[in-house]
C-alpha cells in the first residue's frame, strides 16, 4: 500500500494526539488472561441469541458479532477490507455461490488445517462439496433452500385445476389461471438470480465448473446447455403470453400480490414457510407445499435456491478459534438450531437437525396444517453436486440484465442465454481464465 | 422586495397562481405521503389507500422506531447530527481562514492554487471514496466517525465563496489600518474580518451540514458498525433487511417513520432559516 | 445525484483567470491585496492540508491504481494506460455514458426551465400564495437523496403508492414506474423533485440583485412583465443560469444514488446503468478496483472537459453580447 514507513510515523502522531484513542478494529484479540475473542458478520435473523447461546456455552472463546448488512452490502465490505489488508472479521457468513469468489480472492482460511474435515458427515452432501474443495475447507454449512412448489391450494381445488407435477402441465395450469381469472398469474419472474440458478439446478443444468485445487485459471461456462435453455425458453414463453408476472421478488408489490391471490404459485425453498408465514397474513392457511414439477413424468430432479456458510478469513488473528466459531456456532448446537428454526426459520443443512421429527413432523398452520418439511427434506437428500465460478456476481448480475432486457421486449428470450454466454466468457477470458464448455 | 410589478396582484396573476399551485402540489405530494405512511402500521401502509389515513398509529411506530435493534435509531440520530455538525463547523472555519488568506494576500503559489479550486469542485465524490478508504485504513481510522468527518471538511466551494465575499465586502483599508494600529494578523482575523464575513459563513455552514447530512456513499463505505451508522445508511440497512427477511423483520411502517424523522430537522431548519440562507447565497451570486 | 458541493452560483467572472466581463453592477472598490507572504500562507494551510490529504493524495492513489490490472487468475500488473483504452473501448460504460447524456438533455432543461420560470414568478409576484410556493419549493432539498429515492419507490409501487393506479380509474392498465420505457423517466421525476427548488432559490436570490434601475424604464415603456422577464431581467442573471447548468451537469454525470436506490424495486437497473454506477459495481461487486479507478478517471475527465467547455463558451459568449 503506501509508503509504511511515514504512515507509521503519521499513525504515532495521531496516537498521540489522541485521535485514534476511538480507533475500533475488528478481529480477535487475545488477552493474556482472557477468553479469546472472535468477530463475526453475519445478518441471520434472530442472531444475536445465538450468539448468546455461543457464548454461554463457551469460556475460552467469545463471539462479538456486527451485522454489516446484508448479502452484497457486506460482501462489498469485505471486498474493501481485503484490498486494504485490514478490517475484515475473524469469521464471515457467505453463501454458497459467493464462496468460490472469496477463495481466488485469497480471503478464506482452509479449516481442513484446523481439523473441520471431521465435519463432513454432519452436513448435507452436495452442501458440504460446494463448501470444500478437495480437503480443502473453506466454509461450513449452515442453511439451505431446497425448492419445492408452494401453491394456493384453496384456488386450484375451487377451480378444479390439478396440481403441476411436470412442467408441461404447469404451462397448462398456467393458461387455465389466465382463463379464469385474467388478473391472475401462475407466479412471477422475479428477476432472482438465486432463484433461476435453482431452477436451472432442477433441471439437469450444471453451467458451471471450477476447482481451485485442480487449475486456478481453469473454468468451465456452458449455460447454452440444452438442460439449461429449457428452463429459460419456458419461463420466457410464459412471460411473453402474460401469463407470468414480472415482479421482482421480495418487493412489496411481489409479496401483495402473493397474498391477494393475484400469484397461485410459487416455486419457492426450504426456507420460504417463515418468509411467507411472517409476511402474509390474509392468504395464511390457503397455501400449500407440493414437490417441484418434473421435466420429465415421474423422475425426481431437484434443486436449491439460496443457503449461507460460515468462513474463516485470512485476517484471522486466531485461525483456530475461529474455525471452532465456524463449526459450532449453529453446528450440531440444540439452542441455537432451536432459533435458527422456530424463529429465524432457516432450513438445517446439519443432517441430524433436519431429521429431527420435531423439525419434519412440525406442522404449520400458514399451511393448513401441512407438514411441509416432509417434503423439503428429501430435496436437500436428493440434491447432487452443483458448482459456481470464481466470479458469479458477475454471471448473475449479466444474467439478470439480460432477462431484463427479454422481459422489457428488446431481446428475445432465446438469445438471453446464449449473450450470457458470450459475456461471460469475455470476462473469463480478459480475467485470466482458461474457459472450457 | 425589489418586483416593479408588485400591487397588480389580482386579474392578471392568475396564471401564475395556478402554476405555483401546480408546483406546491407536485413537491408537497410526496413529503405528504411521508407524513401519512407513518401513521399507519405495517399491515395498513400495505393495503389502505396511499393518500389518506388509516388507524392512527404514529405513536406506536415512532415507540417501536426506537426500541428496534436495541434502539439503534436514536444512536443514528445522534451520529447523524455530531458527524454533519462537527463537519460544518470545521469545513467553515478551514474554509473562513482559506477565503480570507486568498483574498488578501499574496503567497508563493496562490494563483495555482485558486485556478485548481474550481478543478476540485468537479472531481466525483465517488472517485474519492475508495482511495481514502484505503488510505484512511492504513492510518487504523476507518470504521471510526473520524472516517466521515475528515473527509467531510474538504468544501473547495466554501473557500472559493468566502474568497469572493472577502474580496467584496471587507475594506482592505480597514485591515491596513489595523495593522497600522498594530494589531497582529490573528487579531484582526478574529476581530474585524470574521464578523464582516458572517452572512458567508453562514451559508458554508448551511452547505456543508446539508451535504453531510445527505451524505450516503461515505459512511456507507468507511463505517461497518451499526452504532456509528447515520440515518442514511441505516435506513437503508432496515430497507434492505425489509426486503431480505420479510417474514421475520417486515420493517417498511419503520423506514418510513425513520425516514419522516430524518426529514423534519433539516426542513424546520431550512424554514428558519431561509432568510439567512439566501443573504449568503446573494452575496456569493452577485457580489 | 451525489451532489457534495452547493451551487449556489458565484458569478463565473470571478474565476481568477478571466477578464471581467462588463455587467450592470454596483460599482467595485479596486481589488486590494496586501503583501504579507507567511501570514496569508499561514491562513491557507490547514485548509491547504486538508486538500493534500483527502483530494490530491487520494487522486494520486487512484491514479496509480488505474496503471495496473488486477485479473482475478493472473494477479496484479502494471498496464500503463491499458485500463483507459478498455474503458472508452467497454460498451457497457459507452452505453451507460450514452443513457446519461440523453437523461441529461431532457431532464436538465426541464429542471431549469421550471427553477428559472419559478424564479421569475417569484421576482414579480409578491403574494403570501408565493411565500409559500418558495418555502414548499425548496422542502426537498433537505430530504437525503436516498431518502428520497426510498420514497419515490415506495411513491411508484404498486402495493404503496398513489399514482400506479391511477389509470385503472378509466379503465386503463396500471402504470408500471420501473419498466425499461418508464426509467428514465421516473428518475427524472426524482432527480427533478429534489432539486428544481434548490436551482430556483439560487436564481430568485440573483434576480434579487438585479438592480430596479435596470427595467424601470422598459416598465415606463409599458413593456409587460412576461418582456422585462426575458429580454432584462434573464440577461442580467445569465452568470448564475451557467452556473447553475454546469453543476448540473457535474451532478448529471455523477448519476449514482437514485439509480442504485431503485435498483432494489426495478431490475431494469443493469450493472453499468450510469457510467459511476458501473464503477461502483466494478470494484464493491467484482472486486476490480484498479479498473473502477480508472473509470472514474474517465469520468471524471470527461465532466472535467464538459464543465469547462461549458464555462469558455459562456464566457465567450459573455464577451461578445
């Protein structure tokens, strides 16, 4: 960075002149009595409980956590504190597409050094993969999204409309709606790149490769994939009949219309019953779960949206630590799964906690009465491996201006792909990257 | 007031009444909506109409407004005025001594410098922000409020104004004839020129409180602690958590009431103060 | 519109190089300037150092950082100019240039044209009617950019605001604020709201110094206020309109907090959208901040060069009428 040696001179004086007497600086600190403190970012719901929990149960070690804001607002600030070689936190939440991202940064310790392969059983398999790269280590699982359908139940038996298992008949159903109430749409484009990823996931899509442990400059781009197309050409001709909204997800105007029955469905994840149960109020008790409609009769494809880690960064005072922050913050720990579920509602990915009955056998009344996680459960088995690039920020973000782009009428669906493709492959390129289909 | 038409206020001003009726609705509408929104309660402000009451709940949003997160709100009230207060006055005074050396006296660079003034009101504040994050961070300062503050004193416009208002308003001769009374330089800084100068600073003053209250970019980037957040990002942190978290945190009734709140100070101060507002803003205009 | 600087518009002739252009004033007492060298130096200094350290050493740094290219597989090296000639080569800051500038010849004409209409009102009709309009006026102003462009998205919703449905009441389809073809328009609608009264306040405190001698006699002529408007009174103030559209344009360019503000309601909002959100998303998203760096190096050249093309030609102009 700058010249170090007048900046330490410059930070002397600004010691003592007491400017820096505030100077608050992340990371953990070790006291010669004390217990090792370790920071955290995070933006969980209900987090701070947890971290009570943490806590309690902890002498050596003691978690200070901060919510810096959520998803990219605080990987923008980790980008920040990773160019400048200081002001990240001990222990960061991710998600799992995010992960490949922050390991070519060269921001994520391995937890393999720090003995966090023991913890491969306890996780979901395809979760624990996109979490590791070979015995490399770089985060542990927290919380998933398997996708399945959520419906209005009431709506569809009033109308005599069955339920979509394949594709096909949800176009079907999707005309249907239209007929009788031209209003209404089977659901919305919400412009999520989550979201479209997990369906592109469903259907035998797997656009991406990368492993760092393999070839650093190696990548693999392939959305032209026909198992891809299908799901764009789909959701495009639905759009482009009217038959699909296109808000997007999570605004006020997409969750009012979830609860005027102006949607019927929505392909949602593990982690949607507390979403909607907290945020819907007049349409609760008219929904209900189904499994994702199949590309093809009676197969069992499924996919994810969504789902968060924990990492170890590289400005780690305490690597250690903090890789015993990473594992048992949520972990296999009773109290805090008893947040994370009942109040923060997140989808377990700790095999033992999602096959607790009292998690699969939990009945929710936004649901009538349904124990929805019967059906989640069995996705997040049924998933297999899924990678991401080492910049799918960039994949995402192109990809969403390109579905924009189809939704606005100035390009047509079947070419979204295929210039994502080409952009993204341009950017590979000029990043270094070797890019193989 | 200075109009050569004033007094024929009836037949022929109806046009013009019409259109500044126009325009009181146009930028009324919205501060309006504010002030409505933040009566209602989270499920209300989602389905009653947008324009007119429903339950009143602006006690209730403003109690839940400063409990939320532990009362956070309140901190960022605090923050908001300390960093925008602190700012102001220090970007007036560096900008009061600046104005003062530039007009009246010559020094070894001078000329330069004023020529680059203008150059520096034009460099994006964006531009700026990631450099002196890093530079700030070698220095152990970010995520600190000094993060915000110090970079906040930076006003070239408030220099270049008060130069100008210097140049027109204070006499030299009333300073040369100080200093015949030997009167040292600080003095006369302090004692004649300073109140001269007054409507000038006031407007700096107004300027960069504004500025810094406004401002998003800058905190956004160097503060990562909720305690030391101002309104601006904070609000939008809540907005953000509304949208991600909506089951759990359905937030909107408390970005709107925080936001009404934010506004309220800095609009009764403009009210207020307007008429100094505008000395300052005519005498840097057309002096 | 991250707008740090105010605008109130100091005549553009006193920029230290330039001639004085000749205007009806009160008369100037002579420029004084005392020989005191330390002393003067002393009063500029800390000011002096607060520029070094929070413009020309972050400049620098950033200027040293657009010469090198950091790839995410390859590492960091120094490309000399490399990351400019990408930049005026990147369609999608080319694109979001060519957005800004055709926002920027809608938005800023209309913005001013109504600030000076309302200016001149102002100046002619005395009424409490106008007291108010002036006071209302200038309310936006003090609500924080992100505030407001939070307020208009709530405003443009749907589920929140008034105006989406206001079609519906003659039987037409709701207005969508945030399609592709609507953007623009509604942060136009933004930016226009924030800031009209601001621009009007600084001319109507201009027009305020105009002096009554000026028009007298065209108003003895029996010329109508709508003719003093235009051919004394917009003439008279004619430095602080040029003032007032460079800062705009400074502004203009410098498109980023409403666009990033309503990238959360709209999806429309595509990553290089306005040329410093792009650079935004170049280094907070894609962790590229040599090439952020050197785009807004770019960008702030180019408003450099628009600014003071701007400010010769009205001076030229100014010397010539």
């Amino acid at each position: 960075m700058l010249g170090t040696r007048w900046m330490a001179k410059l930070r002397a004086g600004l010691v003592a002149t007491g400017l820096l007497a505030v100077a608050a600086c992340g990371g953990a600190v070790d006291d010669a009595d004390g217990p090792v403190r370790v920071s955290v970012w995070a933006w969980y719901p209900e987090f701070k409980a947890v971290v009570d929990a943490f806590n309690a149960s902890h002498d050596d070690i003691q978690v200070d956590w901060t919510n810096v804001g959520t998803g990219p607002d605080q990987y923008a600030k980790l980008k920040t504190a990773f160019t400048a070689g200081k002001g990240a936190p001990d222990v960061a939440m991710v998600e799992f597409q995010q992960i490949p991202t922050f390991v070519i940064l060269d921001a994520l310790v391995d937890m393999g050094q720090h003995g966090a392969n023991d913890d491969k059983s306890l996780y979901a398999e395809w979760a624990w993969s996109q979490a590791t790269d070979g015995d490399k280590v770089y985060a542990i699982p927290v919380d998933g999204g398997p996708m399945a359908l959520m419906y209005r139940k009431d709506l569809f038996d009033q109308h005599g409309i069955p339920v979509p298992t394949t594709w096909q008949e949800y176009a079907d159903a999707a005309a249907k709606i239209k007929a009788v109430d031209p209003n209404a749409y089977i659901a919305s484009f919400g412009s999520d790149g989550g979201w479209l990823n997990g369906l592109m996931w469903q259907a035998g899509c797997r656009p991406y490769g990368y492993s760092q442990a393999k070839a650093k400059d190696q990548v693999k781009i392939n959305l032209t994939a026909p198992e891809c197309e299908k799901v764009v050409n789909l959701y495009g001709d639905l759009v482009s009949k009217g038959q699909m909204a296109q808000d997007k997800f999570f605004t006020a105007d997409a969750t009012a219309a979830l609860d005027s029955g102006k949607y019927w469905t929505w392909a949602a994840a593990g982690w949607t019953p507390g979403y909607v149960a907290g945020s819907l109020k007049n349409t609760a008790g008219k929904w209900a779960v189904a499994p994702m409609p199949q590309w093809t009769a009676g197969a069992d494809e499924q996919g994810d949206w969504g789902g968060s880690t924990f990492t170890v960064t590289k400005q780690a005072k305490n690597p250690k630590a903090a890789t015993t922050v990473a594992r048992e913050l949520f972990g296999r720990s009773k109290a805090a799964w008893d947040i994370g579920l009942n109040k923060a509602f997140l989808y377990p990915l700790a095999k033992e906690v999602a096959a607790d009955p009292a998690f699969t056998g939990k009945a929710y009344d936004f649901f009538n009465g349904q124990k929805v996680n019967e059906i989640f459960v069995p996705v997040s088995q049924k998933l297999g491996e899924f990678q991401y690039t080492p910049f799918q920020d960039f994949v995402f973000k192109d990809l969403n201006d390109r579905t924009a782009e189809a939704m606005s009428g100035s390009r047509r669906w079947s070419t979204v792909l295929g210039e994502t493709q080409k952009n993204v492959i341009a950017y590979a390129e000029k990043q270094g990257f070797k890019v193989s289909r | 007031m200075t109009s050569g038409t004033a007094g024929d206020t009836t037949a022929k001003t109806w046009l013009p009444h019409v259109l500044m009726g126009a325009g009181i609705l146009y930028f009324l509408v919205p501060l309006l909506w504010v002030v409505i929104a933040a009566t209602k309660s989270q499920p209300d402000l989602l389905d009653s109409p947008a324009l007119w009451f429903a339950d009143f709940n602006l006690l209730e949003n403003i109690e839940q407004l400063f409990h939320e997160d532990g009362g956070v709100y309140g901190g960022w009230l605090v923050n908001t005025a300390l960093y925008s207060g602190l700012s102001a006055l220090g970007a007036t005074a560096l900008a009061a001594a600046a104005g003062y050396g530039l007009a009246r006296f010559t020094f070894l660079g001078k000329r330069f410098f004023e020529t680059a003034l203008l150059g520096m009101i034009m460099v994006p504040a964006t531009a700026l922000v990631l450099p002196t994050y890093l530079i700030l961070s070698e220095l152990d300062l970010v995520n600190t409020m000094w993060a915000v503050v110090l970079p906040s004193l930076l006003s070239p416009f408030g220099a270049y104004l008060v130069r100008v208002y210097v140049d027109e308003s204070v006499p030299a001769e009333l300073i040369d004839a100080a200093r015949i009374d030997r009167a040292s330089e600080l003095r006369i800084f302090w004692q004649i020129v300073l109140p001269m100068m007054r409507p000038a600073l006031v407007t700096v003053f107004l300027f960069t409180l504004v500025a810094t209250w406004n401002n998003y970019f800058l905190p956004l980037v160097m503060l990562s602690d909720a305690d030391l957040y101002p309104l601006t990002v904070g609000l939008t942190t809540w907005f953000n958590t509304a949208q991600q978290d909506a089951g759990n945190r359905m937030l909107f009734n408390l970005v709107v009431t925080g936001s009404l709140l934010a506004i309220v100070p800095l609009v009764i101060a403009f009210v207020l103060l307007q008429r100094f507002w505008r000395s300052g803003a005519a005498a840097g205009a057309l002096k | 519109m991250t707008r740090s600087s105010p605008i109130t518009a100091p005549a553009a002739d006193d920029l230290p190089p330039s001639p004085r252009p000749v205007e009806h004033r009160p008369r100037r007492k002579p420029r004084r300037v005392t020989e005191h060298p330390v002393a003067g130096a002393l009063f500029v200094l800390p000011f002096f150092l607060v520029v070094v350290a929070f413009l020309v050493v972050p400049l620098g740094y950033a200027f040293w950082l657009s010469l090198s290219s950091k790839s995410l597989a390859l590492g960091t090296r120094f490309t000399g100019i490399g990351n400019y000639v990408r930049a005026f080569t990147d369609p999608v800051l080319l694109d979001g240039l060519l957005r800004v500038v055709l926002f920027g010849l809608v938005q800023i004409p209309v913005m001013l044209g109504i600030a000076l209409a309302g200016a001149l009102t102002l100046d002619a009709v005395t009424t409490r009617f106008a007291l108010a309009f002036r006071l209302i006026a200038f309310m936006p102003y003090a609500v924080p950019a992100v505030v407001g462009a939070l307020m208009w998205g709530f405003l443009y919703s749907r589920t929140f605001g008034p105006f989406a449905d206001l079609p519906t009441l003659v039987g037409g389809d709701p207005i969508d604020f945030f399609s592709s073809s609507l953007l623009l328009v509604s942060l136009g609608n933004i930016v226009t709201w924030a800031w009209t009264g601001y621009n009007m306040i600084i001319l109507y405190s201009a027009l305020q110094g105009v002096p009554r001698e000026m028009y007298e006699a065209a108003v003895i002529d029996g010329a109508t206020p709508v003719q003093i408007a235009l051919r004394v009174k917009v003439p008279a103030i004619r430095q602080a309109i040029s003032l007032a559209v460079i800062f705009t344009v400074i502004g203009t360019m410098q498109f980023f907090t409403e666009p990033q503000i309503m990238a959360r309601f709209a999806p429309q909002v595509s990553a290089g959208y306005t040329p410093n959100l792009y650079a935004y998303n170049q280094a907070f998203a894609y962790s590229d901040f040599n090439y952020s760096a050197a785009l807004s190096f770019a960008l702030g050249f180019l408003v450099f060069v628009v600014a003071y093309a701007f400010v010769f030609v009205s001076r030229r102009r100014g010397a010539r009428s």
